[in-house]
C-alpha cells in the first residue's frame, strides 16, 4: 500500500505516490470529489501529503484539514500550495471557492497564539514548519511561460514582512503560498 498521497494530481503523476483528481485523468488511481466527505482512504494511511493548487477549490477548509489529519499518520508531512487571496490566481478561475492568506495555517497550529485562542475550531492540529510566499514580478504581465522561470520563493522573515505589507495595498506582489504543515 502506497503512503505517500498527491491530492488533485491532474496531469501531474508522481511516481510512489497514490495519484488522486476529481477527472478520471490517465495516470489516476483514485477518481473522488473532495467535498464529499469522508474521503476514500483509511484513518493514518499516509505519512505525506502533497496538495498544490487545490484546496482553493473546495469551501469547506474546517472540512477539508479534518481530513487531512484523519487520513494522517502522526508526524506526517503535508504540503499545502494555494494562490494568495489578492492575486490574479486567486480570482482568475472559475472554480476556485476560497482565497487564502497566510494566517489561515495559524488556526490548526495550537503553538500560534490563533491556535490557541480558536483552538475549538477544528480537531485538525498541525505544527507550521514553514510558509513560504511564491513572488513572480512578471505574472499576469506575460503569459508566455519563460518570464515564469524568474518566480521566487520567499522565506527570510524580514522580506516576507515587506512583501504582506505591499501585498495589502497592491495586488499579484505575492501570487502563491506554500505551507510546508507537520500533523500532530
């Protein structure tokens, strides 16, 4: 049995790992829409995690860390990519359902003073390991994919400050966020 999940893989199929997408996509081992709960995996199956670009479509983010957690093994890694909640990704496809911010982490991670102070919110515990802000100076000005090469991931938390406080009054200065979570 595979312990390592891709959620919403599309055509992106990783070798090892349990392929999952919405689309009966070739290379797809597991065909389920993730707003159905629960979803089709045994309680602590996995020991990571990997869902890039798609949490933002699904409305129930309570939910959807609920299943996370269950489907976890304790000490598993789960990496979370999503569009930043005021750049062109965010609002430029149809089916995205939620926009995210980097705070939103801080709910499930009992060591923020969020995790705390809501600690009632969820059941899904997770430590922050690290966020990451995905920066592209060139998107949405050009849409040919070799400008896509000069995207940076930001972790230093002096530049990060710079980079949110741009972000609250200019859109597309961050375009992304990873969230690298451990289950707790």
């Amino acid at each position: 049995m595979k312990t390592k999940l891709h959620l919403g893989c599309g055509h992106i199929i990783k070798e090892g790992w349990l392929n999952h997408d919405i689309a009966p996509l070739p290379g797809v081992e597991v065909v389920h829409d993730l707003r159905v709960f629960p979803w089709p995996f045994a309680d602590g199956q996995f020991d990571e995690v990997h869902a890039d670009n798609v949490f933002e479509h699904l409305r129930d983010t309570t939910g959807t860390m609920e299943e996370v957690h269950r489907i976890t093994q304790p000490g598993a890694k789960v990496f979370i990519g999503v569009p930043f909640w005021n750049s062109f990704e965010a609002w430029g496809d149809p089916t995205h359902e939620r926009l995210f911010s980097e705070e939103i982490f801080e709910f499930y991670d009992p060591t923020t003073w969020r995790g705390k102070e809501r600690a009632y919110y969820s059941k899904a515990k997770f430590q922050i390991e690290k966020i990451v802000f995905c920066v592209n100076p060139f998107k949405p000005l050009f849409r040919d994919p070799w400008f896509y090469r000069f995207g940076r991931r930001v972790e230093h938390p002096w530049l990060k400050g710079v980079l949110r406080a741009f972000a609250t009054y200019f859109c597309n200065v961050i375009h992304g966020i990873d969230a690298h979570l451990k289950r707790l």
